[in-house]
C-alpha cells in the first residue's frame, strides 16, 4: 500500500465530510469490523441494525462472536422504523447502527435520543448515503463513527474500497493501533486485477450494457477471475483468511480522482430524483414524500412494482437497467439466514419490501432519458397500488 495516496485520500475525504479522521480499507465491510473493534465488541454483546440489510453488514458482528438484533424498518425511507428501536434495547446492547438506506437519512434526532437515554454508541452506516444531510448536517457526522463503500454500484467507486470516518479520538487511535499492528496489504496480484476492471469498467459500463455486465461478472467472480464484491467465503459467519485488509494505491488514487468531482456527483443523483419523481408523477403514480429537513442523495431510486420477478426478467431487453436490492433481508438471496439469526416474519415490512422494491440507476451515465424510460418501463408493469407517505404525515 502506498501510504501516501492512502493518507491523501483519508484527508481528502475527512476534509469533505467535515471530520477529524478516516481510516482507508479494502471493503466497507472491513471499515465497519474496524469500529466495533474500536468499541470493544465481543462475544455476548448485541448490535442492532435495520433487518433490511447487506449480509456483508452482519458478517463483522458474527466475526467478533457478538449477536446482530434486527429492527424493522418504515415503508417510506426503508429505514429502521425508530418506534421499535426503544423495544430492541437490552442491557446487552452495545451499538446501534443507523444505516441510510438507498440513500435517504435516517430519523437522526430519535435515534440519538433514544441511543442517548440509554448510553448507546451509535454508528451510522454510510454506504448508500454520499452528500445525503439531516436537518442541514451531513449524514455520517451524527455518530461516534461511520463507515462507507467504494463498491461498484456505491455512491462512488475505487472497484471495492471503503473507509471509516470519525471525530473521536479514542475511536480513532485505536483503529489507528489497529491497523499497525494487524491489518495486511492487498497482494499485487488482487491489486492489478482491480486496476484492470477499473478500466474495462470505465469503458464498458453502461446502464444499457449493466445487465450483461453483471451476469459477466458474477460468473468470473464465481471462477475467481475477478475481484467481485463478495466470496463465497464470505456467505458465512466466520471471519476468512486475510479479511483485514487495508486499500491499495490504485484505490486510493482512484478514490482522489473521485473526489474532485464529489460536488458535481451528490447534485446530479439529486438532479436524478427529482427527473424519477417527475416522470413517475407524469404517469400518475405516487411518488416518496419524506420530511422537508430530509435531503437525502440517492445511490439508486427505489420503487415498488407489482411483479418484481418479472421486472428483473425484462428489463435487459427493454434496455433498463434495474437494480434488485433487498432481495431479502439479509441481502443477497444466498445468504444462509438462520446462521444470522434471521427468521421469517422478524421484520414484515422489510419483508414486503424485499418482494416489491427495485431500483433504477442515479449514476453519471444515467440522465433523463434513462429516468424517462426506467419510469415508462415499471409503469407498464404496474404498481403495488399503495398510497406511501411520509412518517410526519402520519400515514403508513
Ligand atoms: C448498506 C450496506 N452497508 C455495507 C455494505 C458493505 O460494503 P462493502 O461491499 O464495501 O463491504 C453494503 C454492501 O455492499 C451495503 O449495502
């Protein structure tokens, strides 16, 4: 690792967010494993999370022999559902994380409240939430600490990567001592491999190319050929061989590239909202109201459709390029739930949500076009036909 694009880019992105320090890693998955570290996690302590999640973000808990407790979340924002935060408190609570689901902030004040009352760090989950601001502040300044990922279809992208930020300084010399003494380099080869499909992505990436893009990918991931987001290893509780593992030079030269276009990149996904709820609007169909003081930046748009198979199985040939998150709670399909925890019927409206939800793209090579045809296509497919409102207007 070249510590000086590392160190460029922590401050680069410390600097934006407003922020003491940030840690450069891998993966985000290994950002968050480094804060409950920091906090001293261990076997028998809880940590709650939104039971509408990446199982990526379940594995650090399991790693370190503690137990993830899942809260349902709001059909409005997809986020934790704050009137049953209160209830999953138990004196064995240790964290609560607050993930900002695709995007829109989480009910800050009441989560911190509630956290405050009972002496709860909380750690948000920054992932899907790039320039995203609660009440004037930017998400990820609430917390002791906050992770984020530079994944592929993250906010933005280093191919994977991700970071820890935070303003506490115990927080931060430990991860500090941490990484001194245990984190490892990525190796030259997995190092390369990543520069390379940097480049071919940059190149061939298009949301009318994404679907065969993927469906590449996820086979060469499967053959170990490329770096994918997540090994079969990985698909189990118990920490595998090498997971802390901090970001290399090309990550993070990438992720400097980045950052001199982070403004232009947080107004355009918000420019892409309002071109969805437009076009959704036009059509007639109801569209996402969230609270004034919310001013959430999207990674994808979600949007509920009638048959969600069905729109995952045409939208390649209509050109459209659909996302599937959540396929379940404990995203993605494959994951072995009951080795999470998770059991049918735990969180019902994450459950509905994961049956009815896809996302459209928000990215720089998306634009109105691609909002006007993404719209046209679930359109034609039909709605759920459900009136969403948001929590201060009182309906569900
Ligand atoms: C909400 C959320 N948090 C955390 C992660 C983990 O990030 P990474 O893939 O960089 O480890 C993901 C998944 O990719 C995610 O969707």
């Amino acid at each position: 690792m070249s510590a000086n694009a590392a160190a460029r880019f922590e401050d680069a992105f410390a600097n934006w967010l407003g922020v003491e320090s940030a840690f450069a890693f891998w993966k985000g998955r290994v950002a968050m494993y480094a804060i409950l570290r920091a906090l001293g996690i261990g076997a028998g302590d809880e940590v709650i999370l939104p039971g509408y999640t990446c199982v990526m973000d379940v594995n650090p808990i399991k790693y370190l022999g503690a137990e993830p407790v899942y809260v349902d979340i709001e059909p409005v924002t997809y986020n934790m559902d704050v009137n049953q935060l209160g209830e999953a408190v138990t004196p064995r609570t240790k964290v609560i994380v607050a993930q900002h689901t695709y995007g829109y902030p989480c009910d800050m004040e009441a989560i911190m409240d509630i956290a405050g009352r009972h002496g709860i760090p909380v750690v948000e989950d920054c992932c899907l939430a790039l320039g995203s601001r609660y009440k004037g502040k930017m998400c990820g300044t609430f917390g002791v600490a906050s992770y984020w990922s530079f994944q592929w279809n993250k906010p933005f992208t280093t191919g994977v990567g991700g970071m820890v930020t935070t303003s506490d300084p115990r927080i931060a010399q430990v991860i500090e001592e941490l990484c001194r003494h245990e984190l490892r380099g990525p190796s030259l080869k997995a190092a390369s491999m990543l520069s390379i499909q940097r480049l071919v992505y940059r190149l061939l990436v298009y949301p009318r190319t994404t679907a065969v893009a993927t469906a590449l990918f996820r086979w060469l991931t499967r053959k170990g050929l490329v770096i994918g987001s997540s090994a079969t290893s990985e698909f189990a509780p118990e920490m595998p061989e090498g997971f802390f593992m901090g970001m290399s030079a090309g990550q993070a030269r990438a992720g400097l590239r980045q950052m001199r276009r982070i403004e232009a990149n947080v107004a355009h996904r918000r420019q892409m909202r309002l071109a969805y709820d437009e076009a959704l609007q036009r059509c007639g169909w109801d569209v996402t109201v969230i609270p004034e003081d919310m001013d959430p930046v999207l990674v994808r748009y979600p949007v509920r459709v009638a048959d969600k198979a069905r729109a995952v199985a045409e939208a390649p040939r209509s050109g459209v390029e659909i996302g599937t998150w959540f396929e379940c709670p404990l995203h993605p399909i494959e994951t072995p739930m009951h080795l999470y925890g998770y059991r049918e019927g735990l969180c019902p409206v994450a459950e509905k949500a994961c049956r009815e939800v896809v996302n459209l793209p928000t990215h720089r090579r998306a634009n109105e076009g691609t909002a006007r045809r993404g719209v046209g296509f679930v359109v034609r497919l039909g709605s759920p036909k459900q009136r969403l409102v948001g929590p201060e207007q009182g309906e569900r």
